[in-house]
C-alpha cells in the first residue's frame, strides 16, 4: 500500500499536474492578430510536450519496469498523440483559438523527445553510477 501511495504522488502527480497546467493554458483566449511569430507556435507545441513526455516515460518506467523502454516509448507517444487531440478539440470551444493538426503533429513529436531525452538522463546517470560508485555523488 504504501509503495502504491509513493508511485501515485512521487510519479503520477506530477504528470497530472502537468496535464492541468496544459489545458488551463490551452483555455486562455488569443488573438491570433497579436501573436508575433506564429511559427514560434509549433516549437511551444513541442517543448510543452516534450516536459509531459519526460515525465510520462519517468512514471511509466518507474511503474512497469526499466526493461520496458521501447514499450514506454510508444505508450508515452500514443498518450501525448491522444491528449494533444483532445486538447485540440478542447479548442474548438475557446475563442480565439485555431484548431490544427500541425499542432497535433508537434504534440506527439514532443512526447516522443521527452520519452527519448528521459532515456538518454537514465543512460547517464547509470554511468555515472557505474563509473563512480552508487555512494559517490557527482
């Protein structure tokens, strides 16, 4: 039970939380008029969810198990290609707000280099360990 309350809240929170923060910001109303560079709009796509993809992978793989990478990868791409459709259809209803399947694209781009970047971190740090020993921090 209490190893279940650690998963929830040490790794499963953070990607709520994430995901709350994503559709509060999704919500706000824009005046496309007023953006400065719209192109800069695929690049936000990307790095929102390449941080939800870092820590999707950071739960998943915590939960199922560090040999399930190329598994964890592809949950966590087809997760971010899912929210980033329903976050896409959440704008439909959000004046200002311009429905894109670029966006989608860009989303689930995102969820892949986070999924990646998540490994290459577990990568280092293991050599690290490796090289230093576990007690020695670097």
């Amino acid at each position: 039970m209490i190893r279940f309350l650690i998963l929830v809240f040490y790794y499963y929170l953070p990607v709520g939380f994430y995901i709350i923060l994503i559709y509060i910001l999704s919500s706000i109303s824009v005046n496309v008029n007023n953006l400065p560079v719209i192109s800069n709009d695929k690049f936000m796509h990307t790095l929102e969810y390449s941080v939800l993809g870092f820590l999707f992978m950071r739960a998943y793989l915590n939960t199922a198990g560090l040999n399930h990478k190329i598994r964890g990868i592809f949950t966590t791409v087809v997760f971010a290609f899912l929210l980033g459709s329903f976050d896409e259809y959440h704008q439909l209803f959000v004046p200002g707000r311009v429905v894109s399947l670029k966006d989608i694209l860009a989303d689930t781009i995102g969820g892949f280099i986070g999924s990646i970047f998540y490994i290459l971190v577990l990568y280092i740090r293991f050599r690290k360990e490796r090289v230093y020993g576990q007690n020695n921090k670097v």
